[in-house]
C-alpha cells in the first residue's frame, strides 16, 4: 500500500510537472508567433494592393472589379494557394472563383466633361473629379448635348414644372427627383449636390460624393454629381440669366458576371469551423475598400508563409472572402446551412487603412449588438454613420467584443495607435453574419471627410494604419482559431473585469442621470440589462471547448461576480 500511495503521489508530481511544462511551452510558442507576425506583418503587399485597386471605379461585373479579383487570385497563387479543382485532399491551402450571371448589366465610366457654352473653364471633368457621373448614366452623343439648366429650389413644385427637354439642377439626391424629373417630366438629365455636413463640403470644395439612378435602357437617362464648388459656381452663373451647358458623357453598360473568390487555410484537426474575414471589392475608393482587400490579401498571403514554415498550425480554418458588399457575404452565409453552423466568428475589413491625420475620426471596432446600442452615454457615442433604435431582444451577448477590444488595445499600446469603438449601426459585411446569429465585428474608421467622395485616394491612406490593422486581425484569429478551455480562460477573466468596469460606470452614469431628473426604474433596467448581456458573453466561452469541465466553473465563478457586481451598483443606485 505505502509502495501504492508514493507511485501515484510520484505520478501525480510527474504529471503535475508534465502538464506545466506543457502550458509554458504553449504560452512560449504563442509568444514567438505574436512577435513574428508583428515584425513580418509589414503592410507592404497591402498598400501595394490597395494601390492597385483603387485605379478603378469598381461595379460589381466590370472590368476594374474584375481585374481587382484577378489579382488577388495571382497572388495567392504565388502563396501556393491551388484553385480548388486541382487541390488534393491534402492541400491545405486552396481557393476559387466563384462566377454568377449578373441579373442586371454591369456600368462602367469612361469620360465625361460638362462645359458652359462659351470660354469659361469646364464646370466639371471626369479626369479631376471621377465621381461627377452617377452610376448606371448612359452615354449621350459623343458631341455631347446642350440644354438649358432649370434651378428647381423646392423639389416639391417639380411635378408642376415644364422641364421637357432641359437639365433638371437641385440640391437633394439624383434618386429622389428622378421619377418626376426624368420618367415624367421628360427632362435630359440632372444636376444634384448633396454632400452631407459631415464631407465638410465648404472646406473640400472639389469632393463629390458618388451618386447613383436607377438603369433604364429604354430612357437611357444621365445625372451629374456636383462638388461645392461646381454648385456654387452654377448658382451664381444662374443669378445672371438662363443659361445653357454641354454635358458629354462616356460610360459603357455591359452584360457581365459576378465574381466572388474565397480562400481557404484549412485547420488541422477541425477543418469544419473556420473564422472568416470578408472584404468588399466595389466602391469607387482607396480607403473604402481598397484598403480592406489589401488587408485580407497580406493575411492570407503572411498565413500561408507561416503554414508552410510550421510557425503557425490552424486547429480550425481560416477563410477569406472577396466580393460584392453584404451580398456575397449573405450568400456565403445562406447558400450553404451545413457550412453556415460551422461558422464560429466573422469578421468585416472595411475602410482600415485611413490616414487619420488627413481624414478624421478613428479607427473604430464596431461592437455586436450590446446595451450600448439602447442606451448610448459615458465614452460611448455613435458615429455620424449612425445608429437605429434598437431592442433588448436584438442584443447578441459573445465574448468576440471585448476579446477583439483587447487584442486591438495591446496593437494600440505597441505602436502609439488609437483605437476606439462604436455601438452596433450595420451597413457592411457584417451584417449577413449577425442575421445568422453568426458572432461578428466590423473593423473600419469614421468620420472620414473623403467617405465615398472622388478624394478618396491613396494619398489618404496610411501604410502604418494597415500594419496595425492586419497585425491586431492576425492576431485575434490565430488566437481564436488555436482557442481550448485554456483560451477560454483567459477571456473569461478578461470578459469579467470589462463587465465590473462596465456596470460601475453605468452606475455612475446612472447617477448622473438620476439627478438630471431620470427615473430610477429606467437605471435599474439599463444595468439588468448590462448584467444578463454579459453573463451570456461569458456562457459562449464554452464553445471553444464544450467538454472541459473545469470551463464550467470557471465560466460560472465569473458569472457569480458579475451578478454580485450588479446586485451592489443596484442597492447604490437605490439609496
């Protein structure tokens, strides 16, 4: 027996010890990956990407969209990528181009001047403001034609005006007169400003942001886009006396397809689950979206290097997603249920490249739905994007929110880098994943004064800001891609200190608005309601390791806290 007790008390220090110098070794490897990717990561074959893509004024099906895909595709090539049809079972890094036919012709812009008839300078060319002709705008004779321009100042009063056969001029949205200008009134065409206070239009006087018609083969329609500058210079010549314009416009409407290119790294041991990174190709910008397919294409390009040098081994897959905005996304997410519940995290790169010196605003992690999106005060603000109202039952309570914020905060603090966040708005590729309870984040920048304006060039954008970027991305999904009830740890006590910093700042926010006259019943509400948001964020850790039990205790001592935490603020707040 004595023989018996010292065996197992020697076997339980051996594999004490054993079990110790695995977890060092582990914590070790980790910390050689993170310092390779952060010195490898260099942001090089991303400005060199967006460099190139932002050449073209992309439409999904036309050739700048096209050409953008196709670069890609050669790039991972070189990673050693191999088109799906020819992989093996064995390859562990393939990829494909996925083609649809377009239901609608694609458009493209060629050229375009508008002139006043006489000397004076152009009012607008298409080499100086590549934005000024609205998408889906046929092309009119190649002289051009001349009309007369009629000033509409309440587009109200335009269903009762003749203008058959002239230039419809107003400040509002082309889509909005168009019905009544074009379809019904027989106009030519149409002039329109309307850059939101926010593109700061009086201090970039040339910015024009893009516009759109809709496509009308039978109508074959045209509108210009006009910058500050060209509206006020129009006004005044208006105030003068009628006046007349030559418009040439040049575009090609084509039938065309849509291409979407998806990258795999497959994991090792559970290729199934994947974490995936999409980034929109269309757009007319550097910023918006060039930046972000240069993003995703470094991280394939760097992930594939690193799998082939056996610096990185992926657990679970890693996928990159090139297309059309929300809809090649929703697609991905749609077309196939069985991949669809394998998806653990989505992540979207749009607009991640920003020269913040010269655009404004920051870099901004736009959260999942959390209370912050109902009840926005303290550090928390929208940005100018803005947000809907929004209800309890949209929250979408996953520790992806401030594990993100941390990784990125660590990026921050290495290089000097801000980093902010938003409550939850939509409007990117996001959204298809959160529609499939699918956890997701957006990574992007607002306010930027050149947001979809023709200044939105490369000058505009920051290698810098792409290293971090892609450094903090990489990062975050080698972590969760590798992530075991160890990981999960960890975030779980990372998730419990945000959600006690959180509720004490919601209590003190809770008192501020009480003595502003708020009703108590409300304050209690909002922290209620920030307790069960993150004792389910502390449930979804179970994902990364559903059969540790030790993960279970650990997830239910953190919850303990954060109902203790909330249980204290609530008899403050009650006093």
């Amino acid at each position: 027996m004595i023989k018996k007790i010292l065996f197992l008390g020697l076997f339980s220090v051996t594999f004490s010890s054993l079990t110790q110098a695995q977890a060092i070794k582990k914590q070790s490897t980790k910390e050689s990956l993170e310092q390779t990717v952060i010195t490898s990561f260099s942001g090089d074959l991303a400005y060199e990407t967006t460099a190139f893509v932002e050449k073209y004024w992309r439409v999904v099906g036309n050739k700048g969209f096209n050409e953008s895909i196709h670069f890609i595709a050669q790039n991972l090539e070189s990673a050693g990528f191999i088109l799906e049809e020819k992989a093996k079972p064995n390859n562990r890094l393939t990829y494909r181009i996925e083609k649809r036919p377009l239901k609608n012709p694609t458009w493209e812009m060629v050229d375009a001047l508008v002139t006043f008839n006489s000397k004076e300078a152009p009012l607008l060319a298409h080499k100086t403001n590549r934005n000024m002709v609205a998408l889906n705008s046929y092309s009119t004779p190649k002289e051009g034609v001349t009309a007369e321009v009629v000033y509409v100042e309440d587009v109200q009063k335009l269903k009762k005006m003749d203008v058959k056969g002239k230039i419809v001029f107003a400040e509002t949205s082309p889509s909005r007169i168009y019905n009544d200008a074009i379809v019904k009134g027989g106009a030519i065409g149409l002039m329109t400003y309307d850059n939101p206070s926010y593109l700061q239009p009086e201090k970039n006087t040339t910015s024009i942001q893009f516009r759109s018609i809709p496509l009308n083969s039978k109508l074959k329609p045209w509108a210009i886009a006009l910058s500050y500058q060209a509206k006020e210079r129009l006004k005044e010549s208006l105030s003068n006396g009628p006046i007349t314009l030559n418009v040439q416009i040049e575009t090609k409407i084509y039938e065309s397809e849509e291409l979407t290119i998806v990258a795999d790294i497959k994991g090792n041991k559970l290729p199934n689950e994947r974490l995936v990174f999409s980034a929109h190709v269309q757009e007319p910008g550097a910023n918006d979206n060039a930046t972000g397919v240069g993003v995703a294409l470094e991280m394939a390009m760097l992930s594939a290097k690193l799998l082939k040098n056996n610096t990185w081994n992926p657990t679970r897959t890693l996928t990159f997603l090139w297309g059309d905005e929300i809809v090649s996304t929703g697609r991905y997410v749609q077309e196939d249920k069985m991949r669809a519940q394998d998806i653990k995290w989505g992540i979207s790169l749009d607009m991640v490249g920003e020269n913040t010196d010269i655009t404004g605003g920051s870099f901004l992690i736009e959260k999942m739905p959390d209370p912050s999106a109902i009840w926005t005060r303290g550090n928390d603000k929208h940005s100018e994007w803005g947000g809907s109202k929004m209800s309890l039952d949209q929250m979408k309570p996953h520790y992806l929110n401030d594990f993100v914020i941390g990784e990125f905060e660590a990026q921050g603090k290495r290089a000097n880098w801000e980093v902010n966040t938003n409550p939850f708005e939509g409007g990117s590729d996001h959204m298809p994943f959160l529609r499939s309870n699918i956890p997701s984040v957006l990574f992007w920048h607002f306010t930027d004064q050149f947001y979809h304006t023709d200044n939105d060039r490369l000058d505009k954008v920051s290698k810098e800001t792409l290293k971090n970027v892609g450094t903090a991305s990489l990062l975050s999904a080698y972590t969760l891609l590798n992530s075991d009830a160890t990981t999960a740890k960890t975030i779980i006590t990372h998730i419990e200190t945000a959600a006690i910093s959180r509720l004490h700042e919601e209590l003190k926010q809770g008192k501020i608005a009480i003595k502003k006259g708020d009703k108590l019943a409300e304050q209690i509400e909002i922290i209620k309601a920030w307790e069960d948001w993150y004792v389910k964020a502390i449930a979804t850790t179970s994902d990364m390791s559903p059969e540790a039990t030790s993960l279970k205790e650990a997830i239910d001592k953190a919850q303990a806290s954060v109902r203790a935490t909330s249980e204290a603020a609530l008899l403050e707040l009650s006093k």
